[in-house]
C-alpha cells in the first residue's frame, strides 16, 4: 500500500498514463489541488474549466478600486502542526502571505443593546458566556471542555480511508479515540435539540448565531469553537483571488495544463470504465482516468445521466440537504469606520425581506480596511450575505430579468439603509455597489441548487464517507466539497488530494508530495 514520503527535489517529469492523460472537470480548489498532487508524482493531469478563470467559488471581483471577495472568510490550516498547515504549503497557498487571526471572530449584538464578543480563546469565551447566561455555566463549561478535547482533531495525510490497510485504520482509529466519546454525543444531535438544554434564551440565539444553520448538527458547534482555539484559523491578505492563484500558479510550475471555456457535457464510458469527456462544442478528450471536481449533482445525473448509482448515492441527492443558497451584497466605501468589529450580527428593527418567503430579523456584516488589500487606505469594503430561496432567483433571472434587476436593487438598498443607520454617515461616501445572487453562483459555477459550500452538515450525514467513486464505474473519480459533508476550503484541497492519492493507488505509484 503506498505511504507518503516527503521530498523537495524537482519531480519527475509528468507522465501520461498509459499515453493519455488524467482529465480532471473544475479548476476550483479541489481541482487545482488535484492535479498539482498528480504533477508531483509524475502523473500528467489536464483541468477542463468551463469558466475563464481557475478558483471556481473561491474568487473575487474588482470594481472600480475595491475587491469584492467573495468567498474566504475564515480559513483552516494558517499554522503548523495542522494537517491543512501542510496542504496549504504543498500546494503553495499561503506561503509569505500576512495572515489574520482575530481573537474576536464574532461579534453579536442583541435587541436590548447587549454586546457578545465570540473570542477564539475557549477560556475568555467561557467567561462570556457565562456573563450572559449565568444559570448555564454547567453547559458552558461542558461545551469548552468538549471543544478543547476536539482540538486536535486532523484528517490523516498518510491515506485516505479508502486506502488504508486494516492496520492503519486502526492507528487511525487509536488516534482519534480519546475525541470519540465526543464526537458521538454531539454527530447525531440536531443544533436546536442540543440548545434546547440551555435556560438562557439570548445565549441560546448567540450559539445559534455561531453555528449558522438550524439544521446543522452539535458537532458543529464543538468543531467551529475547537479549530479556532489553536490560533490555526483566520483570514489571509489577498482573501479568495490570491489564494487560488497561487494554488493555480503552483499547478502551472509543476507542469499541468487547463483549458479554459471548456465545458464538460458527459463523461464517456467503455466497458465500464470512464474513457474521457466530451465537451460543449463537440470535442471528445480521451483520458486514462476522469476525476469530477464539478458540482456533484450534475456529475452524477447530467454527465454520467445516472447510470452509476446506488440506494446510497440515490439518498444522498433525494434527502440531504445542500448548504442553503445565498446572497452577497459588497460595498465600497470611501470612509473608515475604525469601530466596526470584523464581523458584527446586529439585529434589524424591521425584518429584511430578502424573498417572498425569506424575511430576516438579522443581519451579519463583514468589514474591511485597507490592511486587507482589498481597498485603498482611507477607504473600507462591507459585505452581507443573507439567506434567500435559489428557486426564486433562478426562476426571475429566466423569466422576468426586469424584475430580478428591480429586486436587486431593492435588496441592496435595504441592506445600505439598515447599515446606514448603524454606521451614520455609511451611505453618503458608497462608491460602488454589487449583489451576487444564486443565480450568479450558479453561473459561474454550476453548483447544485446554489449552494456555496456542498452538503449542510446535519445530524444525517455528518461524519458519513461520501464515496469518491461510483458503483460498478472503473477509471473515475469524484472531488471537492461534494464528497466531504460541510465543505469548505479545507476539505475540498484534501479531496483533491485524496483523489491523486487513489489514483496513484490505482496504478501502483507510490504518493510523494513535495513543496515550492
Ligand atoms: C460566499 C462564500 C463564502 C465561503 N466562505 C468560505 C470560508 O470562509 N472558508 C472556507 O473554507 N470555505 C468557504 N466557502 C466554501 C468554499 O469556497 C467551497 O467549499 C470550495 O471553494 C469548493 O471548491 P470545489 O473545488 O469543490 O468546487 P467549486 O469551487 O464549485 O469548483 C468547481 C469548478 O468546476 C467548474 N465546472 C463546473 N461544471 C463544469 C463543467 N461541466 N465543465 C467544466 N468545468 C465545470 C466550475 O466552473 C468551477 O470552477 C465559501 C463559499 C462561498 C461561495
């Protein structure tokens, strides 16, 4: 079974598989990823990209002289020890970049004027939590205990599961085992079921708040406040544009190729194995193998039409859940607004109507300053993402783009109205404005219902594998935050690298990754 070995000298000169090339679908992260482990190991890998450019949803736009980011907010994997430490590094992500990591990730703002300030240090959190919720403090005590113990917690690099000897499934298992009681008792427990132990109601909105989505399981709470306390979480200068550009840059040097306006229609299968990819246009690309890093949905019932399924795969896409669509609005501003927390959650005095069904009663608003790279000094870049329902927008860009323009700029001046009032003065020094909607992400990405991050991380899937492959089809693969419940940067570079792992597995190479 093949380990990993670290190396820094030059790779070995891609190689075609047997003459033909590993075609991989999506320069998104898991993509770019992907093909850089198969460049390591000498493994000659071709990205077809149906956009312009590489990053897929982890991208920025410039208006004017500000950048609209639009995906890193916070970040996996800034420090060593962490495993995504190391991916980061091979991949050449992050190298001699300013990173960020604030103490205080979130900051909550009650109706009755109260303030909250999440803090990454577990021990000042505890005490603010304790200040707003006193008769609580077991459960809160519990909570901290819990996510420290969780700390720790590392996807192996040595091999994915799928690879593993029974041996190493144990180590693996050995490793993990002091966080097990844990992760079992919070996996399979709906965040609303878990919060409902707590008495105090503002301290049951603010871990809400923290968590997100109410259909999320405990464990996620447990995991967001345990990745932040090793000081291994936080923001990068440059944000999303840099970030897949130098994973881009890094595939580029170690010899892999992309083709850009390039869109996949169907993979093509012989005999039960994938044997290359047909293109919009009508170009056919042979490949040794095909590994997807597209949207799942239309890897599976558009490109392969569902013929490679089974009860499991079928459950997946008929019950699970994707992280709920979104909306981003991004304002530049020529003012400073020095007091305004990094990301605030502020109550609305009237309810934000985002759709016909959506209407929220908060709001969360990102700020950055210059030391971002994203405006110039003097000046400050604001974003809000908010709920909404993908139909709606989906079905307005289709068939009314007059109204769905109208509904644009309503929302964006709601949204410029509600910050108004709490940053006096935020409206008059607006130089540009921009709204992302489902129907952007869709377009640009074609990811499945919208969503920005895969599968939401409920109590029904958390912690399940998602297969990477697909029952009874040989020579292909599937990547990105897809295959990974919850998403996320992290785990769609890891998929991508789990998939070169496989492949190498699949052809009796032995993995190396090496670094810049
Ligand atoms: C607003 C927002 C905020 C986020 N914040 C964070 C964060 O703070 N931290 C974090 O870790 N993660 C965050 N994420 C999630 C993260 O961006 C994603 O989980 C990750 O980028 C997914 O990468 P991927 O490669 O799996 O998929 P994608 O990025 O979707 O890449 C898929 C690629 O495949 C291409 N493609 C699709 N269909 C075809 C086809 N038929 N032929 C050819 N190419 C095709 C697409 O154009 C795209 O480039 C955020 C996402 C968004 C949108």
């Amino acid at each position: 079974m093949p380990f990993e070995e670290k190396i820094s000298a030059a790779p070995p000169l891609p190689q075609a598989v047997n003459g033909e090339k590993v075609i991989i679908i999506g320069a998104g992260i898991a993509g770019l990823a992907c093909g850089c482990y198969l460049q390591m190991n000498g493994i000659q890998a071709e990205i077809l990209e149906a956009s312009l450019l590489p990053g897929g949803l982890c991208t920025a736009w410039q208006r004017g002289p500000y950048v609209f980011d639009g995906c890193l907010r916070w970040l996996v994997g800034l420090k060593p020890p962490s495993a995504f430490h190391q991916v980061w590094t091979e991949l050449g992500a992050i190298a001699g970049r300013k990173i960020f990591v604030h103490d205080e990730f979130l900051r909550l703002e009650g109706v009755g004027g109260q303030t909250v300030v999440v803090h990454s240090d577990l021990d000042k959190l505890a005490r603010e939590l304790k200040r707003i919720g006193p008769e609580d403090a077991g459960l809160i005590d519990k909570l901290i205990r819990d996510a420290r113990r969780c700390a720790s917690l590392e996807p192996p690099l040595e091999n994915p599961l799928e690879l593993m000897t029974p041996f190493e499934k144990m180590k693996t298992g050995l490793r993990y085992l002091p966080m097990v009681p844990t992760i079992f008792r919070y996996k399979n427990l709906p965040i609303t079921a878990y919060l409902a132990r707590y008495q105090n109601k503002f301290l049951r909105e603010v871990l809400q708040l923290i968590v997100g989505n109410e259909n999320m399981s405990a464990l996620v709470l447990v995991m967001l406040l345990a990745f932040r306390t090793r000081d291994n979480t936080g923001f990068v200068a440059g944000g999303s544009w840099d970030f897949a550009m130098a994973i881009a840059d890094r595939y580029a040097r170690l010899g892999g190729t992309v083709r850009y306006k390039t869109r996949v229609t169907s993979v093509k299968v012989e005999n039960n194995r994938a044997s290359g990819v047909q293109c919009a246009g009508g170009t056919f690309i042979p490949a040794a193998t095909v590994v997807s890093c597209a949207d799942g949905h239309t890897t599976i019932f558009k490109m392969l039409e569902g013929r490679y399924v089974n009860k499991k795969i079928r459950y997946l896409y008929d019950h699970c859940q994707p992280f709920p669509a979104i909306i981003q609005v991004s304002l530049g501003i020529k003012k400073k607004f020095p007091d305004a927390p990094h990301t605030l959650n502020l109550p609305l005095p009237r309810p934000l109507r985002v759709d016909g069904e959506t209407q929220l009663n908060r709001m969360e608003v990102e700020t950055f300053g210059s030391e971002s790279g994203f405006c110039p000094k003097g000046t400050t870049v604001m974003t809000v993402r908010v709920q909404t329902r993908h139909e709606v927008w989906i079905g307005l860009k289709k068939n009314d783009l007059v109204r769905y323009r109208a509904e644009k700029k309503r929302v964006v001046q709601e949204i410029i109205t509600i910050l108004d009032r709490r940053f006096p003065g935020l409206a008059e020094h607006i130089e540009r404005t921009d709204i992302a909607t489902p129907a952007t992400f869709v377009r640009y990405t074609g990811n499945w219902q919208g969503s920005y991050e895969g599968w939401l991380p409920t109590p029904g899937i958390l912690g399940r594998p998602i297969p990477y492959t697909l029952p009874g089809l040989k020579n292909f693969y599937m990547a990105g935050h897809w295959v990974v419940a919850g998403g996320g940067l992290p785990s769609a570079a890891l998929a991508g690298r789990y998939a070169a792992q496989m492949i190498c597995a699949q052809i009796g190479k032995t993995f190396a990754a090496t670094t810049p």
